[in-house]
C-alpha cells in the first residue's frame, strides 16, 4: 500500500467533509500484562468522557447521533448500519463496561469515546494495492468479522475499498475479517472521517491524541496527520 485516496463520488456527496489519516509502522500489538490495567483504566475514563455527548435522554436525538445517521441517509446502506462511533456511545450510554482487548483496539476505542468521533485502523500490510474511500460499485467483497460469510456490498454505498473489495462497509460502520487489526499487526493506517466543521474540530484534536497514545504504548513516531479535502484527496505513505 503507497497512499489513500479519497475518491470524487465521496466529496460529491459530502463536499465540505475532512478524512485525517495517521500512519504508524513497527507496532507490537500483542497484549501484555504491563499495560492492562492502564489500558482497562484508559477505557474507564473514555466512558466517562464520553457522557459529556449524551445530554439527551433520547438517544438518537444526541447531535453527535443525529448528525451521523443523517449523514447515513445521503447513501445507500445495509439495513441497521450506524456509524462506529454511534455504537460506542451506545454502550457508554448503557452504562456498559468495556474491557482491553488488544493495545491498539483500546487506543483508538478511547480516542473515540473521548472525542465523539468515529475512528478506525487497518492493517496495511493486508491492503491489496492502494486504499479508497468511495462509492461502491456493488457486488465488493467483503468478509464480515467473526462468521468469515461473504456480504458484498451494495451499489451506491460509501465504503473503503481495495483491489480485493471492501475494507470497510458502510462509511465507517464495520471492518472486514481480511484487513482487520490483530496482534500480529505491525503497519497500520488510522482513519476518522468528519462531514462538517464541528467534527472536523473535534477529529483534528482526537488525531492528534492517537498519536500521542500511539506514542506511548508502542515507543514508535507515527507520521504527520494528513488532512484530506476534496482540494487535497490523497495521502502518500512517508518512506
């Protein structure tokens, strides 16, 4: 993979939107006692910070909620689809507890809690060729995590895509099992995604703090965060 692309039919859609990019390579993944608890104590306080988003009793009435499944209306979706940040919240708003699941899922799991943005990363050593953002053609393969079934995607969603299909359904809703963080995880592409000036606010904070957490956790310099605009749609991999 040499650079992500965001592609016109995104920005036809969503023209005032900003997709931030982060680059980090040599993580080490694997869980470990060292870290666990500051890790379980990391998620504690996400939650907590997360409240400060959910000041209506009705749920979906919340702005981050709102503005989100609006968006979710501009395109063609699977059925029940919600942006990844809308779940987060949700559980937040249960009262649920969340539990460390691997360094780098808890980092970013956090980081969106924290900042009310949607947040995802990839492996990239799994990406075949570039990674986009764009309109599907329909029929992209996608691998749902956990069954491995095969749930193509649908004409007209927006999804992150490679030579191979789907990375991501739906926006930012749900990975795919091929490119899917693990533990063996080394090089990986961090991603949120905002469709007006507000998020972009909260996104460009919440980027920045990745990149600190990715800093401490993993001792390695993630790359500068790329800002992409319809003006400015691509981001190169530093070599």
């Amino acid at each position: 993979m040499d650079q992500v692309t965001v592609d016109q039919g995104f920005w036809d859609l969503f023209p005032d939107a900003q997709v931030n990019i982060l680059y980090a390579d040599g993580i080490n993944n694997h869980d470990n006692d060292e870290n666990v608890t500051e890790r379980r104590q990391l998620l504690h306080n996400a939650t907590k910070e997360a409240q400060k988003f959910l000041t209506n009793e009705t749920f979906r009435l919340n702005p981050v909620i709102d503005q989100w499944r609006k968006a979710y209306q501009q395109f063609k979706k699977k059925k029940g689809a919600r942006a990844s940040v809308e779940a987060l919240l949700k559980r937040a708003n249960q009262g649920r507890t969340f539990e460390p699941i691997n360094p780098l899922v808890d980092v970013y799991n956090s980081v969106s809690m924290t900042y009310g943005v949607p947040v995802g990363i990839e492996d990239r050593d799994k990406i075949a060729g570039d990674m986009h953002l764009g309109i599907a053609k329909g029929g992209e393969a996608f691998d749902s995590v956990g069954d491995g079934k095969n749930e193509p995607a649908l004409e007209g969603e927006v999804l992150w895509y490679d030579n191979d299909g789907a990375v991501c359904r739906c926006l930012n809703w749900r990975d795919g099992e091929r490119t899917m963080l693990t533990e063996d995880s080394q090089n990986v592409v961090a991603v949120i995604e905002s469709v007006n000036a507000e998020q972009i606010k909260r996104a460009n904070e919440a980027m920045e703090e990745l990149s600190k957490l990715i800093q401490h956790y993993f001792n390695v310099e993630p790359s500068q965060v790329f800002h992409l605009t319809k003006d400015n749609p691509t981001a190169v991999v530093p070599k």
